[in-house]
C-alpha cells in the first residue's frame, strides 16, 4: 500500500463560500437507502445465527416508485400504488435452508417506511417486488452464491473475502458548518417533536444551506398533509407555524454552535415555489405519496449531508454486502482514517482510497491523504501511522455495519 501526502485542501469552514443539502428522512432517495441497508443488515444477521457466516449478497440498487395520486387541499386520492422493488444478487439457499428473503424484505419495509414517515398508511397503497439475479459464473467458485452447506460459505470467504471492486473512495476530517447546520436541522424537522408543534408537517423535507463569507442563508421545503391542510389560507397559517418553529430551532443551533459565533447574518426561507393556491402538499408526508421515485445512491452521501464543494466518495455504501463489497467498506474507512488524522494530529484531512478489484481489504492500492497545512517530517510520519491504523482495520467494518441500525444512523447524522 503506498501512501502519498499533499498539501492540497482547505478546510471547508476557511472558504469564502460553502453550501450543503441534506435530503430528510421521509425523501424517496432516503428511504430507498435505509431500506436497502437495513435489508442488508437483516439478512447478514438472520444468516449468521443460522449459518454463523454471512452469505454473498448485494442489493444496492432499491428502487421506489411513486404512487400517482390527485392531490387537493382536504385530501387526496391515491390512483395507482407505490411499488418497492428489491433486486441483485442474493444467497437465499444454503443446502436444504432456504433463507427467506421475502419475510426479511417485507418486515423491512413494514418497520422503515411508517418509522421514517411517522405515517402507516402509505403501507395500505405499497407493492413489493424481488427480482433475484444469482447465479454461478467463471470468475467465483460455483457456491459463491449457491453453497451446499453452511461450512461452504466460510470455504469461499476463505479466499474471495477480497475487494469485490475498483474502486476510488473518499472522507474527510469533518464536515462543515453548512453541512452540520443542515443536518441539524433536518433532524428536527423531522422529529416528533416538531410534528407536534406543527401537526400538518410531514417528513419528506429538504434543506439546503449557503453560507457566504459570515452570513448564513437556509433554504427549506416542508412538506403538509392535504387532508390536514383544508385551504390556501389554512396552508399559509401552517406554514407561517412551521416558519415561526423552525427560526426558534435555527437560533438554538447556532446557540450551540461555536463555529457559529462569526456569523454576523442570517435568513429563512421555506417553501419558495409556493404562489396563490399551490402548495408543497405530499399523501403520507412524503412526495413517494404523489409519483415521485427514489433509487440508493442519490441521496445523502455516507457523510449524512451533500456537500458538493467537498470531495466525495461515488460510491452508494447502502445494500452493498458488508464483507468485502469495497465501495461500502473503503467510503467509510475512508472517513474514519480522515477523522482521526484530524484528532491525533490536529490537520485537517482528505483522504482517497484507490482500490483495485481482487485486492486485500486492508492493503488497497493507493492512499492519499491532502491536508490543509504544511507539514513537517514528524507529522508525515504521525499521518502515515495513524492512516495504516486506520486501514488495518478493514475486516472489523463488518461487525460494525451490521451491529448499526440504518435508521438510527440516519436519525443520528454520524459515520459509523
């Protein structure tokens, strides 16, 4: 593994202007992430206590579709229904064990979509869907995916517990004050909390934040019930609610915030497409209620945030298998050794992770750690340790992906 230092980044909150996004719990993007993942956890834990070892599988490709609905202030009508389709490659038998890839799939759905949308009606307008694409092929052994017994899964792991992919990922030291604030924020629009304070809210937010110079300007969208929201007039009340709220909470963010101390401006703005007799009105809370999609990858990144300013791992972690698909484990390996840098040596970091297909998980290829100063030949050194570290910790990230609950990640706004 070869390490390559450079001075060759800025720390985000050091540039004269900065912007993230975070799509929110109930966003079609968001949901198909936290569906695949939590899939994927399911169905590695469901096989380790029967097999002790987790087959090959990979369901990163979550499609959700949308219900198409009319949509009215008092209610709607849902015309065709959502659908949900799970499909890749799945090991759903071991010998005579059929794994039950349904069961798992369907309780899945049933626990993420009324947790994230506060909301269980979406479920009587929901059509799920399997479309399982295993099968043998030159480049594995035959029971890569079709295992006789259990002890055969651990036999090929033996030797295909190697980087399934090439692939480059990234992480960095910390996010931004945007992308926190952002993050923050969508937190609490989302939280029970709030839908107390404004009951028509529904989950499916978004909220974007520009900071230029010491000025901060927040963008949202919230979404309303239809049947909660009887009237234009009724709408632009709940609303006026919503903006009352939401300015208390960003005030109590920055309150919190010590990078937020050179703030000197800040604005509000929700909803900005509205005009007279249009609204953002979603069946369910959420735009999945009324024709919009959602697919794993086009949402929040593993940072929790969208920051386009920032470089960024291409990689959809969510679905992926957590033993050696390498775009999930390298984005967060990624990040971890980034963030450690920054806490055992106070330099700010980015580091790339360049990984070729067939390699060993804690020896990829290339490794490049940017940093935001000059550094002396000590602090190289220090870098070079704590990235090793870092690295040679590969083969643990699967005990923590599956020990992690995708939905209380999300909710949290923190990497692994």
């Amino acid at each position: 593994m070869r390490i390559s230092i450079r001075h060759a980044c800025v720390d985000p909150d050091d540039q004269p202007f900065d912007v993230a996004e975070r799509k929110g719990v109930g966003h079609p993007d968001s949901l198909a992430d936290l569906v695949a993942d939590a899939f994927s956890q399911r169905y590695s834990s469901w096989c380790l206590r029967e097999f002790g070892a987790i087959p090959n599988h990979w369901v990163d490709k979550v499609n959700l579709v949308g219900a198409a609905a009319d949509v009215r202030f008092g209610g709607f009508d849902i015309l065709k229904p959502a659908d949900c389709y799970l499909f890749g490659k799945i090991t759903d038998q071991v010998g005579a064990t059929q794994v039950p890839i349904e069961e798992i799939f369907r309780g899945v759905v049933l626990e993420i979509l009324p947790a994230a949308l506060g909301d269980r009606r979406i479920l009587e307008h929901l059509r799920l869907h399997i479309n399982n694409t295993r099968g043998t092929a030159v480049d594995h052994d035959r029971r890569f995916y079709r295992p006789d017994a259990a002890p055969d899964i651990n036999t090929v792991l033996a030797t295909e517990s190697v980087a399934n992919d090439t692939v480059v990922c990234v992480g960095t030291s910390r996010r931004s004050l945007a992308a926190d604030l952002a993050i923050r924020l969508e937190r609490r629009l989302t939280a029970e909390a709030f839908r107390q304070a404004v009951p028509a809210a529904g989950t499916d937010v978004k909220v974007m934040v520009v900071r230029i110079g010491s000025a901060l300007e927040v963008t949202a969208a919230v979404p309303f019930h239809p049947e909660l929201v009887g009237s234009w007039p009724v709408y632009r009340a709940s609303l006026a609610e919503a903006q009352n709220v939401v300015s208390a909470e960003l005030k109590s963010l920055l309150d919190q915030e010590p990078r937020a101390r050179h703030v000197t401006g800040l604005s509000l703005h929700l909803n900005t497409k509205d005009v007279p007799g249009r609204g953002y009105l979603a069946p369910f809370g959420t735009s999945l209620g009324k024709g919009d999609c959602g697919a794993v990858g086009r949402g929040n990144r593993y940072s929790g945030v969208i920051e386009p300013l920032r470089p960024a791992s291409g990689e959809a972690p969510a679905g992926k298998n957590p033993v050696h698909h390498a775009g999930k484990i390298y984005t967060a390996l990624a990040a971890e050794a980034a963030e450690r840098v920054l806490a055992e040596t106070s330099v700010y970091a980015e580091v790339t992770i360049a990984a070729r297909n067939g390699g060993q998980l804690d020896a990829p290829a290339h490794v490049l750690v940017s940093v935001d100063r000059e550094v002396d030949a000590l602090t190289v050194t220090e870098i070079e340790e704590v990235v090793r570290g870092a690295v040679a910790g590969a083969p643990t990230f699967v005990a923590r992906f599956i020990a992690t609950e995708p939905l209380a990640r999300f909710r949290d706004g923190v990497p692994l």
